[in-house]
C-alpha cells in the first residue's frame, strides 16, 4: 500500500503475506485482554450468583467479538506497521476503559449510569477503531468494501442497545424490571453480533495466512489458561501469604490440571487443526476459521473462566486456616470447576469436528467420568476434590499419550517437513541477499 492522507511520516501500511506469523505489535496489544479476562474472573469471584455468571459471560461474549473483528482486519494489514498501530492504540486505550468499567456495568442500578455510559463510549470506539481499518484495507476490492457496509448496521444497532441500557433501566419503576431489561438488552446484544457474523456467509472475507490466523488464536486461548493460574494464586491468596502444607498440593493439582487443559488442545488437535486449514482453500477455508476459531474458542475461553473461578475458591478453602484440609468447598465451587473443564472439552471437541472431521472417544468418556464425578466431589474435602478433577484430566492425557503414539509421531513427522520445506525456502531467499544475484536488493 502506497502513502496516502493518512499515513504521511509514518510510513505505509503493509498487506499481510501468505506465510505471515503474529507480530509483536499483535501480542502487546493482547495484554489488554489480559487485563479484560482478570477483570471478569475477579468481578464474578466476588460475588458468584447465576445473574453474576450471565454477566460475565455477557461481556466475555462482547468483547470476544470486538477481538474477532480485530483479527478480521489483522487477516489484511499487518497492525505494527505504518500508521495501522496509531489507531490500534487508541482502541487499545478504549478496550482498556471498557475492562475498568466492566464491574459497574452491571451494579446496583442506584449507583447511576456513569459505568454504563463509559463501555458504551469504549465499544463505540473500539468498533470505529476496526471499521475504519478494514474500509481503509478493503480499498480496490468490491466484495470487501460490501462486507465493511454489512458490518454498519450491526455496530449501529448493538450500539443503541447498549446506550438504551446503559439510560433507560434506571428510569424503570420496578427496580426488578429494570435489571431485567438491562440484561435482556445486553443478551440481544450478543444474539445480534454472532447471528450477523454467521447470516453474512463468507463473500468478502479474505484469509491469506492459516498461519497467521491459527497462531492468533492460539496465543489468545494461552492467555487464557495463563490468566486461570494468576486467578488460582490472586484469588486463592497464594501469594504473599506464608507456605501451608495444604497449599502445596492445591498448588500442584492446579498447574497440572491447567497442563493437562492446555495438552489436551495444542498436543495433536491445534496443530493438526492448522495443517488443515492451511489445506482448504477460497470459501471453504474462510468457514472454518469462522466456525472452528472465532466461534468455537468463545466457549473454550468460557470454560477455562469457570474453571478458575471454581478453583479459586477451593483454594482459598484449602489454605484457610479455619477450615484445616477437610473442610468441603462451599456454594458452586465444585460445579463451576467440573463444568467449566466439561465446557472447554465439549468445544474443544466440536473444534475438532469441525476442522478434523473427527471425535476422540476417550474424550466422550471423559465428559462421562467428569459429569459421574462432579455429585461425587460435592461431598469431598476440597483438596481431594480438586485432587479428583486433576486425576481425571492427567488420565486422559496420560490415555491419549499411549492410544494415539502413532498418529502423534506421524503429526509431528508432518509438521517438521513442512518447517524443514518452509525453512529451505527462507535461507535460499536470504542468500540472494549475500550474493547480489537478480532479485536482491543490490541486484
């Protein structure tokens, strides 16, 4: 892209190239979603009610779409280059400013609009940020231009949702019905960004790098499963609090549980999932990136914010000193923990449906074992149901590891050739450089 009004001093804008990886510009600003899932997480610990976990996944829902968009323009413009990173820092600044004003969206309705208001501005922002981007990146391609014009309407009626519910609920007589329509809003909200998403089909979506656009969601579910063990350390008040003897060992069930989560995706099922998207190719390839990342990781991040706030709370069961190890969790704790870890493995396995064309049966087995446990671990101590939930995970990794050695040894065969083959390719080009043959830049 040449230097036009906006990119004047800055430099040009750049496309995204085939083989493209995640810059570093793209992980700084996942640092704000960083913030984002830790501000849930915290809101919703404090307090865990079935209206507070709808709010939560309310808002992980909308700002999951903001982030989706977000790689939607990162598939065509690299977003630390040129001028691109001045706009993305502003919505950064805006993404930043929705997160903090997240535990007021959804208070006491006399604590007054001010909240409310703020995530409203923020999303307005934030969407203006991605639409200008992606009319900017569209520039010369019909069928792009038309998807940016098909995304309006979708950004002006979720907006005018959200300032209706940010206004109207605290003008409502009945208090109840006021926090009704609040939520009913903001649910109508989430209905309408995923039904455009899906309804608008893929004409005019463009996927150049699989490589890119798989790295970028697997970067984001990592964050993920990161910000859980930072809520197990914070919430569970692991942290600069004398060692107990009990809190080592809920220390250990829940990095390793949290291992066994991660292995269980980006062991086999992430990387063949990629190998597969880089196959399809045109329509084919645009649906699965849709389907398969940006709407199936959504209940995956889902599950993996359940489950650390499930086991936040039997930690801080554990290491509280009144209770001594054979104290029960108390509230939902054991059911968000085992529910959480159900979800993530139900959407994982429905993300290999859909990018594989195939099930794991040890992992049909595992939702069994996990949903005939989860009355079990009710009437445990807290540690030992935390201690069951891990052994549950670990045998399917450990079962897995022994099932499926083959067709791991022959994925891992794969992917070295394709790196082997992408490699060769890189060291002949850099040694135009070094020869000053045709093509190079002192050729």
């Amino acid at each position: 892209m040449g230097r036009d009004g906006w990119g004047k001093g800055l430099g040009p804008a750049m496309r995204i190239a085939p083989a493209a990886r995640v810059d570093k510009f793209e992980i700084f600003f996942d640092l704000v979603f960083v913030v984002s899932f830790f501000i849930i997480t915290r809101a919703t610990a404090a307090n865990v009610t079935p209206r507070e976990l709808l709010h939560a996944m309310l808002v992980l829902a909308v700002l999951w779409w903001c982030w989706v968009v977000h790689s939607a323009v990162a598939t065509r413009l690299r977003l630390g280059e040129g001028f691109v990173p001045v706009l993305v820092v502003i919505g950064m600044i805006a993404l930043f400013t929705f997160a903090l004003a997240l535990p007021q969206t959804f208070g006491d309705l006399q604590q007054g609009s001010a909240g409310p208001m703020l995530v409203t501005i923020s999303y307005v922002v934030i969407r203006t940020v991605h639409l200008s981007l992606y009319e900017y990146a569209t520039r010369g391609d019909p069928a792009g231009r038309r998807k940016v014009w098909l995304l309006v309407p979708e950004v002006l009626i979720t907006t005018c949702l959200l300032l209706v519910a940010a206004l109207v609920p605290q003008r409502v007589a009945d208090p109840d019905l006021g926090l009704w329509l609040r939520d009913g809003l903001w649910i109508a909200v989430v209905v309408i960004q995923y039904a455009s998403g899906f309804l608008g089909g893929t004409e005019g979506w463009q996927l150049t790098s699989a490589e890119h656009w798989t790295e970028r969601y697997d970067l984001i579910l990592i964050i993920a499963l990161g910000e859980s063990v930072i809520s197990v350390g914070v919430g569970g008040n692991l942290i600069g609090k004398p060692v107990t003897w009990p809190a080592i060992p809920a220390a250990i069930f829940g990095i390793l549980f949290t291992a066994a989560l991660w292995w269980v995706h980006f062991d086999m099922i992430g990387p063949a999932a990629r190998i597969a998207l880089h196959a399809s190719e045109g329509r084919p390839r645009v649906a699965m990136a849709r389907d398969a990342y940006a709407f199936l990781y959504l209940p995956m991040i889902a599950g993996v914010i359940l489950f650390a706030i499930g086991a936040e709370e039997l930690v801080r069961t554990i290491t509280d000193p009144a209770g001594g190890v054979a104290e029960r969790a108390h509230g939902p704790a054991v059911p968000l923990l085992f529910a959480g870890v159900m979800i993530y493995l139900a959407a994982d396995m429905a993300f290999q449906l859909r990018t594989l064309r195939t099930v794991s049966w040890s992992r049909v087995g595992t939702l069994a074992v996990l949903a005939a446990g989860l009355p079990v671990a009710r009437h445990l101590p807290a540690l030992a149901a935390l201690g069951l939930l891990t052994a549950i995970c670990v045998a399917l990794v450990a079962y897995e590891l022994v099932t499926m050695a083959d067709a791991r040894t022959a994925l891992r065969r794969t992917v070295y050739e394709e790196k082997a083959s992408h490699e060769a390719g890189e060291a002949a080009f850099r040694a135009r450089w070094h020869e000053g043959g045709p093509g190079s830049p002192a050729g």
